[in-house]
C-alpha cells in the first residue's frame, strides 16, 4: 500500500474541529523552540479570523480548511477558503474572472488556499515535519477532488513560498509571479550601518525625511507584548477603520479581532504609535515572526509630512536591526518603498483550473507575465538606492 493510499483527507468548516496543537504541528512545528517562522498560519491568528467574524458567513470567506491524516495522525493541513468574490487577495485575478464570465462561464464560487487579508509569503501547505512532499501531495490531491465535486471554476494558493510554488509545477499547476519589496538586512549594526550602504543622494534624503516626520511635535513609541494596553486598540481601530474606508470600502477585520489579537497575539505584535499633547494621532501594526518583521496595518487621524515614512518604513527597519530580523515586508506594492531601501523580490502562486480551454489561456499569460515580472525586477534592482560605487563620498 503506498503513502498516498493510506492518507484520509478532509475538509472542515472551522477551525473549533481541529485541534490546536495539531495545527500548530503542520503550521508551525519550528515554534517549539520559539517564536514562529510564519504568525499567520499559526491556529491563534487564524483561529482569531474566524471567532471576531471576520471570516465565515457573510464575509465572501467561508472556512474549508484540508486536512491530511495517517493512521490517525495529522500530517498537513491547508488554511482554505470557498470564495464569491476577489477582494483581500492582493494577487489579482479580476481580468480571469471577468474573461471567464464573458465566455459563459460561472468564475465564482472559487477556492482560495490563503491567509485573508494579508499579503506575505509564507507555507500553504503545512506538513508536519518529515511529510512534506506526501503532505503536499495529498492537500493538492485533497482541494482538487473538493473543487470538482463542487463545481468550482478554480484553486488559488497566493503568496506561497517559491519551493511550494516550483514543487506544484511539477503536479500540473500553475506557476504565477508578482512583486513586492522587501528590506534585507545585511548585518547592520544600526540604521547609520544601512544608510553607509546607500547612495549619497538617496541617505541624504532619508535622513531629511526622518528629521521631518520626527517633527512632528510628538513622540514615536514601540509596544509590544504586555506593553500593550486596550487603550492602545481603542486608538489603533479608529485608525484601522479610516484606512479601510478609504482604501477598501469597509475594513476587513472586525473590531473583535483586535481584542482576541490582545488576548492571544499580543507577543507576535509590534505597535508602532504616535502620541502627540496627550492623544494617539497615528499608528502601524506589524506582525513579528523570526526572521521577518511584517508590515500589516497603519492609519492617522492627523496628517504630518512623513510621518507615514517614517512609522511603516524606517521604524521598521529599526526594529528589525535591534532585534536581529533579516527581513522587513512591508506590505503589497509600492514603488515608492524603492528610494526608502526596499528591493523589489518576486512573490509566488500557484493556480489549478477547471475548464481545458481556460487554462490554456490562463497558462499562456502567466508565462509571459512571469517574464515581465522578471524584466521589471531587474530593472527596479539596478535603480534601486544602494551604492554602485563603494567608494562613494559618504556625506
């Protein structure tokens, strides 16, 4: 009997029926001796998604997690959603759909094998350590037998990380690139360490701009973990609401969840807030994970030059140099994080598709989008802010 033919896969609508530790064992087994590689697929964060409603019913995020056993035992799940809708992906499929649907096809309800709401990479298909090729193998297997029987057009797994992305090539998926940009830290003793490496113009810039923003006639705080108090969230909502209403309509994330962020997450948690006479006027939430400080969230109820620089981006890499981290992921898109020291780094999905006819279409432009996305990165990198001489003037 082979691997496979002993693995029971499933499918449950919550994550109330499965176990913490279970989970956590796929997710993030590394956290036994820490902090977790990834805070976004641990069962507290995601679990988190679906006590507060920010997912489940009404959302267009409905839970239909995979789970993999043998002999009993959980060797890989997979956080997945059944979608009618393309909103809180940040890998956009909108063309697909709307090409789909004016041929007659039915593009939604789809399958979603993501973290909502949040664009950073990171595992999808959580295997338990020693299981990662059957693991995959049977979640893919797993989410393409719930697909057709379902009638879905099609399975997405955004934000994947590049060696999930080429091993489900290699099954017949679909191979999708995009960017972001990502500050690299390359042991940096501090943030004059980072500034040395950048060229005259582009230091003397981030220099002016951190002098502006901290001008700003108030105080720049960092909290996390037990520093963090409900008055902090009480402030941090109102700035999470205005953003949301600007940017997506309605903000994605309930203010529950950010009282269960309180009582669970705090410790994955960096919030960077703004004080001025006595009142938070802007803040950013980052999440924490061991190599990666990850940019999430930032609002203002006051608007000050720079200010936004220097709270999501230089604050940031502060962090991230005190506290060893070797990368800062600020977000989805952004050109303007390039003169700040974020490269451009390539970020991956893979995509599985019903229809024949469909997929060879979808297939042919994903080929050359990948080449595109190959071109650009190349091109941003040799303008990107960083020394070409290094023995430039150093004022």
């Amino acid at each position: 009997m082979t691997d496979e033919a002993q693995i029971e896969v499933t499918v449950v609508g919550s994550l109330d029926q499965v176990d913490a530790t279970e989970w956590d064992l796929c997710a993030c087994p590394e956290a036994g001796d820490g902090r977790a590689i990834d805070p976004f697929t641990t069962y507290r964060f995601l679990k988190a998604l679906e006590d507060s409603g920010s997912v489940g019913a009404g959302t267009g995020w409905e839970p239909r997690h995979v789970l993999a056993r043998r002999d009993g035992a959980l060797i890989g799940v997979m956080p997945c959603y059944a979608k009618n809708h393309s909103q809180g992906e940040y890998i956009f499929d909108f063309n697909w759909a709307h090409a789909y649907e004016n041929a007659g096809g039915r593009y939604y309800p789809k399958l979603q094998v993501a973290v909502p709401f949040t664009p950073a990479t990171g595992r999808r298909f959580l295997t338990a350590a020693g299981c990662d090729e059957v693991g995959m193998s049977a979640l893919v297997q797993g989410a393409v037998q719930l697909a057709a029987q379902n009638e879905l057009s099609s399975i997405h797994a955004t934000f994947c990380t590049e060696a999930e992305a080429l091993a489900g090539a290699e099954m017949g998926l679909l191979h999708r690139t995009g960017q972001q940009f990502h500050w690299y830290n390359d042991g940096y003793e501090d943030f004059d360490g980072f500034l040395a490496a950048l060229s005259s113009r582009k230091r003397k810039n981030i220099r002016k701009e951190r002098r502006v923003a901290q001008d700003f006639d108030g105080t720049i705080h960092q909290f996390t973990g037990d520093q963090i108090t409900p008055e902090h969230w009480d402030a941090f909502w109102q700035f999470y609401q205005d953003t949301g209403m600007r940017k997506w309509g309605t903000p994605y994330l309930s203010r529950e969840f950010f009282e269960i962020a309180q009582d669970t997450m705090r410790d994955d948690i960096l919030l960077i807030m703004c004080e001025r006479d006595g009142h938070w006027v802007a803040g950013a939430m980052n999440l924490i994970g061991r190599d990666t400080l990850y940019g999430r969230y930032w609002g203002c109820q006051e608007d000050h030059p720079c200010l936004h620089f220097e709270v999501c981006y230089y604050q940031a890499i502060d962090y991230a140099i005190e506290h060893g981290l070797g990368r800062v992921e600020a977000g989805a898109q952004g050109q303007h994080k390039l003169a700040r020291g974020y490269l451009p780094s390539t970020v991956h999905s893979l995509h599985w598709i019903a229809d024949p006819g469909f997929k060879d279409a979808v297939a042919r432009f994903v080929d050359a989008e990948r080449d595109a996305v190959d071109e650009e990165i190349e091109i941003l990198t040799d303008y990107g802010p960083f020394r070409k001489d290094r023995d430039e003037d150093d004022g």
